[in-house]
C-alpha cells in the first residue's frame, strides 16, 4: 500500500511539475431547503443516504450555521473552510453543471435547457435535412409548441403551410394576415387532383408529369380503398390518356395549358376496357356529394407567408384522401418555385394509417430538401405512426425530434427508438406542459417552451384563455 501510494505521489508531482496538472483547494459544500422542520429532517436523511451509498460522507455545520450560509452564498466568500487538495483531474469530475448546450448564432428560440437555463437556439435549415417529428399525448402542448415555432419562423422570412385536423390555427393564421381554406364536402374552396407542378429549369417536364402520375395513383388506390394490379395498370393508362386529351404529355410545353378535371378521367376510364367499373365506382366523387370540392378546377392560393388548410369539418373516413390531396397539391406548388418553407402536418396519424398515404409522406421528407423544404410531423397517436414501416423512416430522415409528455402505453416504444435512459422515460412521463426532450443531430437535452405574453395570447389553445380573449374584444367593440 505504501508503495503504492508513493508511485501515486511520485506521478502527481510529475504531472505538476510538467504543468499538466494543477492544485486546488476544494470545498464542497451542500444546502437543503424545506417549508418545515420535518420536511428538511426528512430531505436530510434523503440526501445523506443518496452521498453515503456512493462512499462520500457529510459533515454537518454544527453551530456554524451562519458561516455555511454565508460560504454559499455567490459571493466566493469561504467562510467554513473546509477544503481538500485536488488536482484538476478529480476535481473536474465534481462541476456539477456539465450538460449539452444547444445554443447556435442564429435560428429561432425554441425553448430553454432544463439543465442549465441556457437558450435552445436552433436553425433547422442549417442542419443535414429541414425536417422535424413531434411525439406528444393530447394535452401536453405540441400544438402551442409548434404554433410558437411557426410565429418565430416567420420572422426570419420562412413560408409556413399547414395542414390542420383540428381547427387550432384559425386564430394564427387571422393574426399574421395568412390564408384560411375549410376543406369540407360543402366547401366553396377547390382542388383540382390533376393540376401539374410547373417544371423549373433544371427539370424534365417528362419527369414531373411521371412523378405527377405515380402520385395521382396513389390517390386513386386511397378513394378506391385499394387496386389489384389489372386495374392499377388500367388507372395508370388512363391518367395519361387524360392528360394526352388536353395536348399534356411528356414530349410537349404544358406550362400554359389548362388541366384536365375529375370528370374527364372519368369519361376516358368508362370508355377503356376493363375501366368500367371503376367509373361506377368513381361517380360518387364526380356526381356524388363529394363532387362539389374534387371535381372542379383549383381556386385556392398559397402565395401567402401563412397558409392553413383546416379539414376539421371532413367526415372521418374522407380525411386521409383529404390529407393526401391537399398535401399533394401544396408539393406540386412547393416544386415549381424554390422559397424557404414550413410544412406542418399535423395529427400525421391520419395518413400513416393508410399505406399510400404513409409513402407518400415518406417520399415527401426524403425530397424535401431540394426544394428548400422542411416537413414538420406531429402526432399524438405514436403506435400508429411507429407501426407503420414508413413511420421509423420518417423519424430516421428528420433532424429535429421533440417528445413531450407520454402516456405510459407509448413510453416502451419511444424509449426503445430513441435510447433513451430510464431517468429520460421517468421526465416524458412527469414532464409538465411544454418540457420534454429536444434532439437535433447527435445532441439532445431537456426543454421547457416559454412564449411571451403578447405570443401566448396569439397561440393559445387553453378554452378559457379563448373565452377570456373573446370577451374582451367584444367589450372593445362595446
């Protein structure tokens, strides 16, 4: 032991000799607070036993009570004095405030690190693609998160398209002068599935009219409720007899010709063989209720910093082929003019329950970043998302994650595809509003979401702070 402890002091003297070590004098020194006597008697043995498991033994400041408060104070004033020698290496294991820091020089302020106060401040377009997933259970604020970072985005000159389920950025998209569309089966706010996306100049028009079709048949298979091959191939053919019918095919300028309508594939498909049922089947979209919104030509407009497509007031079981479409048409109009831009998707759920829909929001993520877009995924129902094999894609092909609070049923599996620990899983299940875990790239740290008040009543999805908002400004017309 001897001779062990002399080699010991033989290379610290070294180390300090040669500078690459030094000596401080270390005083460790640890206050408990509690509204009661019992509470601190309690919180001390607590603390105690926590130290003591761990070999390290306290020292309480009898009778110097006042000396102890005073040394912890910050004021670097070490009135107990009870120190011991350390030299660097033991002693940087002891900071106690050691944590990753997510602060960049530019982006927006997402929120602020639960670890040590600092500032989230992150740019997702400087990262290696522009896109964002959101786990979060009702209630735990993922739509008060995301409309915070929209409202932010917006000032540094960034587009924002979102596709609402719910009806909750009605108010936003009033506040900042954005466009509203209520997609519903008596909406007068159209769109047409066979507008075609603009080729820019470092496109083939063959090759956007192709991708087009691809996306179109997809659709079909949605509205369908699924194609065998024969009839695949029987869709396939006719969308591009359709599209040969207004002079559109992939030899040809279509840039100032007008689209074809529902209703012309519908004429080609029953004249074809083998289509003809599958025109019975298509009339309920053509002549049906639903005809009013799919089969006219398209009259809404994104050109605007905000756009909102709420489909709160579609029937269930027409929401994934609403979803679909509108998504459809937002990136026919994001691939013909590049501009920095948002899409938000939210409740993402809805459309990874259908496969079609599910890869086609995969393909989306994965091309974004050509067109200088970023796709932000949100979704409260995780098991549907993560069932789904284009789910785990997704993730995989976003940069920014955020998990907020988690019900205990998904904790299991967000746990075994984030690798998280167990004190991670223990804080998304305690975790209050607005905190949770923030990753981008390699680095992920705790997070809680603050918004300034003139925000919060911008944001807000809390009824009675709506109720409250409401009667004021009908006392301010009064």
């Amino acid at each position: 032991m001897l001779d062990t402890a002399y080699q010991n002091l033989e290379n610290l003297r070294d180390s300090l000799q040669q500078a690459e070590e030094k000596l401080f004098q270390i005083g460790i020194y640890i206050t408990l607070y509690a509204d009661t006597a019992e509470e601190l008697d309690k919180l001390e043995i607590e603390v105690k036993g926590l130290v003591e498991s761990r070999l390290v033994y306290l020292k309480p400041a009898l009778f110097q009570q006042k000396e102890g408060l005073d040394s912890v104070f910050p004021m670097c004033t070490d009135i107990l004095a009870v120190n011991n020698y350390l030299n660097s290496s033991p002693s940087s294991t002891i900071f106690p405030f050691v944590s990753f820091d997510l602060t960049s020089n530019k982006g927006i302020l997402y929120g602020i690190n639960s670890h040590n106060n600092s500032l989230i401040l992150f740019d997702r377009f400087s990262l290696e693609n522009y896109n964002s997933v959101m786990f979060a259970r009702s209630g735990s604020g993922k739509s008060y998160t995301m409309k915070l970072e929209i409202l932010r985005s917006l000032m540094f000159d960034t587009d924002v398209i979102i596709i609402d389920p719910e009806r909750e950025y009605e108010y936003l998209a009033e506040a900042v002068g954005g466009r509203y569309f209520n997609i519903s089966l008596s909406s007068h706010h159209h769109i047409n599935p066979f507008d075609l996306p603009m080729p820019r100049e470092d496109e083939s028009p063959s090759d956007v009219l192709r991708s087009h079709i691809i996306n179109l048949v997809g659709l079909f298979r949605l509205m369908f409720g699924g194609l065998s091959p024969d009839e695949d191939a029987v869709i396939d053919k006719a969308i591009s007899e359709t599209y040969a019918s207004r002079d559109i095919t992939p030899n040809t300028d279509f840039r100032n010709t007008t689209p074809p309508i529902l209703s012309d594939f519908e004429l080609i498909l029953s004249n074809m063989e083998g289509g003809d049922k599958l025109a019975q089947r298509l009339t309920k979209y053509t002549q049906g209720t639903w005809s009013g919104f799919i089969n006219q030509p398209s009259n809404v407009d994104i050109n605007k910093k905000l756009v909102v497509f709420s489909i709160r007031d579609m029937e269930e079981e027409l929401r994934p082929i609403a979803m679909y479409l509108v998504v459809n048409h937002i990136w026919s109009q994001v691939r013909s003019e590049l501009r920095k831009r948002i899409l938000v998707v939210d409740e993402a759920w809805i459309m990874m329950k259908h496969e079609d829909a599910a890869s086609f929001l995969f393909g989306l993520t994965k091309r974004a970043r050509k067109y200088y877009l970023g796709v932000a995924t949100i979704t409260q129902d995780v098991s549907d998302f993560m069932n789904s094999p284009y789910g785990k894609a997704i993730v995989t092909n976003s940069s920014i994650q955020l998990l907020l609070r988690q019900a205990p049923s998904s904790m299991e599996l967000l746990q075994k595809t984030f690798n998280l620990t167990d004190e991670e899983k223990y804080l998304l299940l305690e975790a209050d509003v607005g905190e949770g875990l923030f990753f981008a790239g390699l680095k992920h740290v705790a997070i809680k979401v603050l918004a300034s008040y003139t925000e919060d009543q911008i944001i807000t999805s809390d009824p009675a702070q709506l109720l409250a908002i409401k009667k004021a400004k009908e006392e301010l017309i009064k």
